[in-house]
C-alpha cells in the first residue's frame, strides 16, 4: 500500500454489474480505501454522490440513464473537486474523448489487471491524469489535430502570459491548484482563475486536457 497521508480515500463505485462491483470494491477495501456510495445507475449516481459527497468516483460508461459521460459532466459542474475515473469495457474512441471533454481525469479498461485499477483508482485519488498507453495515444492525437486545426486559422497561436505558462507548467506535472498557488505565492483562487483564462485562449474544456495538452506541448519538461 503506497497512500500518502493526506490521499483522499473516500471513494464511489458506479457499474451496473453487481459481481463487478464486490470484486473491485474489495480490492480497493484491502488498499485502504473507504467505498462510501455504489450506484447502478445514473440517477442512483447522482443523488447518492450528493449525498456521500465522495472525493473519488469510479465511472462506468454503460449505465442506465443518465450514462457515464452525462453524470460526469453534471457531477464536476456540481463538485469540481471531484475526481472521476472511467473504467469501461469500451475503447472506442468516441467513448474516450467524450468522457474526457467531460471532465474525467482517466480512463482504463475493464480488461486491465486488478492491480492496474486499483493503481489506477490510486493515481486519480492523487490528481494525475491516468491513461493506459493506447488510450493516452489517441487522446493526444486528437490535442495534436486540434493544435494543428488552431494554427491553421492563427499563424502565431493563442497568446499566454508569463504567468500563464508557469501555471501551465505546474498543471503538466500533476500538481494540484493548491500546490500551484504555495509555489507562486499567490491565493488559490487566482491559480484558478489562470487555469480558467489558460482554456479559454486554448479552447479545451477541462484541467485534464489541459494537462494532457501541456505534456504535449513538453512543459512538464520545464
């Protein structure tokens, strides 16, 4: 077990398929996490999420309605400092991409080795971005269009300020806003405010393309 003390651990598992369930859950029990919530659908999800308040979220894609992608959108409109990861049985592309441009912080395949979700799960608990490699590929690719699509429209790219690409930095090596503000000296919420100017001028959607644009791009080089 490899939690940091201060890891959250409260965590809600959604999958209509109960023996998925009581294996994965069991798993991440023995690790040390608290299941505080299971939902077998997306009304289920949501209202238990509410009222569980938990700080990680475990997401099936194929649930009852609302599916996966929707319940994602609407919980990081709701809690933005959730942490969503997808585990589905599907790799299709159209999958991954929408379930990222809604707010999910990675996504792995049901196929993986427990041990890979419960790493996985783990990763997302410490804010990182998780992607098995095929999938990190084909999320990248598509940055890689759409930087390509904005450069063909604008010669010179979308203008950052200094202090935009020091945030940009941070945000590719996985800091959390809350690190990201101790290291500049300044409040959290200016750290969002940065975050929010810095994906609008880039036209992502959220913290997790972003990151996954800054890598990209080699900040977390810097």
């Amino acid at each position: 077990m490899t939690h940091q003390p201060d890891m959250p651990r409260r965590v809600m598992l959604v999958d209509d398929h109960p023996m998925w369930l009581e294996a994965l859950g069991g798993d991440l029990e023995d690790d040390g996490f608290e299941i505080v919530a299971v939902a077998r659908s997306g009304e289920e999800c949501m209202a238990r999420a509410r009222a569980a308040r938990p700080e990680v979220v475990v997401m099936d894609l194929q649930i009852p309605a609302p599916d996966g992608a929707t319940c994602t959108e609407l919980l990081m409109k709701e809690f933005p400092q959730m942490r969503i990861l997808v585990i589905s049985a599907s790799g299709e592309r159209t999958d991954v991409l929408r379930a990222v441009k809604a707010g999910a912080r990675g996504y792995l395949l049901k196929s993986a080795a427990p041990e890979e979700l419960v790493e996985g799960v783990r990763q997302t608990a410490l804010g990182e971005a998780v992607f098995t490699p095929s999938l990190a590929g084909m999320v990248l690719g598509e940055f890689r269009r759409m930087v390509s699509t904005a450069q063909a429209h604008n010669d010179t790219g979308p203008t950052l300020t200094k202090r935009e690409i020091e945030v940009l930095r941070y945000v590719a090596k996985g800091l959390a806003y809350r690190e990201i503000a101790e290291r500049l000296f300044v409040s959290h919420r200016t750290v969002q405010n940065h975050v929010q100017n810095v994906l609008r001028k880039l036209e992502l959607h959220n913290r997790v393309e972003l990151a996954l644009y800054a890598v990209e791009q080699g900040y977390h080089q810097d």
